[in-house]
C-alpha cells in the first residue's frame, strides 16, 4: 500500500500541446484513488516561491482542448542550486505534499531527478515536450501537435513555392533533436530534410544537390532543424545563395507558432493515459520513473534512462524521405 496521500503537480520547462490533458488526468486520477492534489504554479519557480492551490476536479474542467498550460510553466534557475532546492523541499513539507507529478521534457526529469535524489521525494515523470527527444516512449506530449501545425504550415509555404519556382528552407523546433524535422518533412512530402543526429557524417545540402533536387521539379521545400549542429535555415540560405546562385532561395522561421494549438486527438489520448498511469505508478510504490508508452503499451522507464539523450532516429526513415521525394 501506498504512502503518499497528496501529491503535487507541475509543468516546466516548454509548453506543449497536450499538457493541459495530462494535468486534467492526474488531477481526476489522483481524486478517484482518494488522493489530494496540489496545483504547483510557474514549474519548479513555483516549488521554490510557494505559488501553491488545492486542486479540485473542477479546476481541470474544460481544459482538456487548450494548447499551453493551466498552471503556466518556466525554467527554473533557482532549482538549479542546492539553496532553491532546499526551499522547494520546505513548501512541499508545509503543503504536506509526498510526491510530485512532473510534466515536462529533458531538462525538466534531470532536475526532478536530482530532487528525489537529494529529499528522497518520490517523483514520476510524464513526458511533454514537442522535441519528442526523449528514450523510453514512442511519441511525447506534443510532439503530434506540432507536426500537424509543421504540415499545415509547409502546406501554404507549397503554394507561393510552386508559383515562383523556389528553393524553401524551413526551420522548424526541437532542440538538437531532428524527430520534427524528419517526420514534418515526410508527412508534408517536403524533398529533404536536414537534421543534427547527421550533421557530422555528410553534408546534408550537398547531397540534396547533388541528388538533382530539381531533375523532376521547378520547386523545393527542406526541412531544417534548429541545432547549433546544422546550423539552422539562414545557414543554408546563404550557402545556397554563395555556393548555388542559380536558385531563388527564401527562408520561412516557423518558430514558437509550433508550440500552440489546440492538442490533436493522438496528444489528448496519450496524455490522458500517461497522466491516469503516473497516479497507477504512485500506488504502486513507483518512483523517480518517467510514464512512456512503447508498442501501445505503458512503461516505466527510470529517469536516467529517459534523459540520456540517445533516443535514436530511425534511418529507415531518412532512406523513406529520399525515397519519395524523387
Ligand atoms: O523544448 C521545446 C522547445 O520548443 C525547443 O524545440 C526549442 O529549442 C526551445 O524549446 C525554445 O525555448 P524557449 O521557448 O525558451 O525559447
């Protein structure tokens, strides 16, 4: 049986569509097994400051269509040091809070894991990050968001890329992490992609070159990642524009437009499953544990596993994009 009797429930680091669900779903999870549950505002700042409320199921009622986050997020330097996490353990001690609930990506899980490290506080991990760079779960909270608003968007780019015969560079989100890149660029039938986990084994614009971009079209949409690794897609443009003058190049920035939106289906039903899974893994006496799913099935994956960063990209969709993009 289960110690923690009220837990505490965050969002931090970069919002994703999707998290709203997930707090809804912990919130309803953790009242229907007799739990209390606490609203923890700002992310860790909140912790650290005190900007704590009681959260009834009522204060997660219609929110499970709102992209960003209820209880809004940041990124914490305080909880960074021992001092700021000292006093984050000292509000949860006078909220009577024994857990939390973590909703957020990479950086995130690192400082929840040093936490439970330090105050042996139990904490589970639910991933949420448009990058979907984390190990241990297919997709994370957000990621299917963002690439619907990646097509939608490189829809309407086609268009004016047709009608002048461009060359397009569009860079899109994901840290060093090229999932969006990637699969945006199969699912908007873009001809390449340029992302970081290959920028060190080959040129990725000299082979789009030289593979003939434009044997069979008057018109070209790549894909960049942002990533110190590739450059981003002003670099690109402007060796283009040096090393390819013959081409009509213009860049398109999608930005933090990637980061809003009302969550797809595919978000709202993984987060809603991560979120009730998280309150299972509590009872159970789990701890420091991300909730993932892999094959449609829940996992638990440890934090250092998660946040590794080696979640690979699978090259059979590389040689998928070469493939159709002929
Ligand atoms: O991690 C999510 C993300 O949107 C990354 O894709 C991006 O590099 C970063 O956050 C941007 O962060 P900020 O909103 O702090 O500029």
């Amino acid at each position: 049986m289960s110690t923690v009797k009220c837990i505490g429930i965050l969002t931090s680091g970069g919002d994703a569509p999707g998290m709203n669900a997930a707090i809804r779903a912990v919130t309803r999870s953790a009242i229907y097994n007799g739990l209390s549950v606490k609203g923890i505002y700002r992310g860790f700042r909140g912790l650290v400051a005190d900007e704590i409320v009681d959260f009834k199921s009522q204060n997660v009622s219609n929110i499970i269509q709102m992209g960003g986050t209820i209880l809004k997020t940041a990124r914490c330097k305080e909880f960074m040091t021992p001092e700021g996490r000292k006093a984050a353990y000292e509000t949860m001690q006078r909220h009577n809070i024994d857990a939390l609930i973590i909703i957020g990506g990479d950086g995130s899980l690192t400082g929840a894991r040093i936490f439970a490290q330090e105050y042996d506080v139990p904490c589970i991990g639910l991933p949420g990050t448009i990058d979907n760079d984390l190990y241990g779960t297919d997709t994370t909270i957000g990621y299917d968001t963002a690439l619907n608003t990646i097509i939608d968007a490189v829809d309407k780019i086609r268009d004016t890329a047709t009608s002048h015969d461009r060359l397009f560079f569009v860079e899109v989100m994901g840290r060093d992490a090229g999932f969006l890149a990637l699969n945006g660029a199969i699912a908007s039938g873009a001809e390449a992609a340029i992302i970081p986990e290959f920028s060190t084994e080959v040129d990725q614009l000299e082979e789009f070159i030289k593979n003939g971009f434009r044997k069979s079209k008057n018109s070209s949409i790549v894909i960049v990642a942002e990533s110190d690794l590739t450059g981003g897609a002003m670099h690109y443009a402007e060796r283009v524009k040096n090393e390819y003058p013959q081409y009509d190049v213009r860049v398109t920035i999608l930005g933090h437009v990637q980061r809003g939106g009302r969550p797809t289906a595919h978000d709202r039903i993984l987060a809603s499953r991560l979120g009730a899974a998280a309150i299972d893994a509590l009872m159970e006496d789990q701890r420091n544990v991300m909730i993932g799913i892999v094959n449609d099935e829940i996992v638990y994956v440890p934090f250092s596993r998660a946040i590794k960063n080696d979640k690979p990209v699978k090259r059979q969709l590389v040689n998928v994009l070469r493939e159709l993009s002929i």
